[in-house]
C-alpha cells in the first residue's frame, strides 16, 4: 500500500487485502521535506524505494498520532522513539522482513 505503484490504485482497505472493510485507506506521513533519509521506505520497500507520494504529510508528529488515534481507517509510519512516547493511543502493526516470514511487532 505504500510503495510508489499503489498511488492512486490502492484507495481502499480491501484492496489491500479482501478480508478488510471496503473503507477509505488515509496515509499519513512524515512530511518528505523532513524526511530525507526515508528509512522507513528502505527497511519496508526495499533500498531504492520510493513511497507513494498521495498521502498527508506533516512536520508535526503530533498531528499524525492524532490522525490515527481519530480513524480507524488511517495508518501512517512514525520515528519508533515517538511510537514508544504515545503506544497507549497508537497500535502498531507487524511487518515481515520480506515474503513468507513471520512478521515482528515493536518491542
């Protein structure tokens, strides 16, 4: 859902997988200004990756705790130490390093 080939495609939860609700998928973001290194779209897509570029983003971690914490049907990706600040609001999600292996939750 986040690699650069899903903008403007992968709009909706259950295309990201047909289990989910047909709901309005909403990415939030760090702003790419303040986000050069991007390692989240290195350690998820792969070196080299881009993510999709249709989503809001912000200089304000605030304002993307706040955007998942309201709706259900936003994701974003955060700095882990600001993850770990505000783990009673957010819930994470369990990644896998690459297809067919168990995915791992934050400690």
């Amino acid at each position: 859902m986040w690699e650069e080939s899903a903008r403007g495609k992968i709009v909706r939860w259950n295309q990201v997988n047909p289990r989910f609700p047909d709901a309005p998928l909403k990415l939030l973001a760090p702003d790419l200004q303040f986000d050069e290194s991007n390692y989240f779209a290195a350690a998820v897509l792969g070196t080299g990756k881009a993510t999709r570029r249709d989503y809001m983003g912000s200089v304000d971690d605030n304002v993307l705790i706040q955007g998942v914490a309201r709706d259900v049907n936003t994701v974003s990706y955060l700095p882990f130490a600001t993850y770990l600040e505000n783990r009673a609001k957010l819930r994470a999600l369990a990644i896998a390093a690459s297809s067919g292996l168990n995915p791992s939750l934050p400690p």
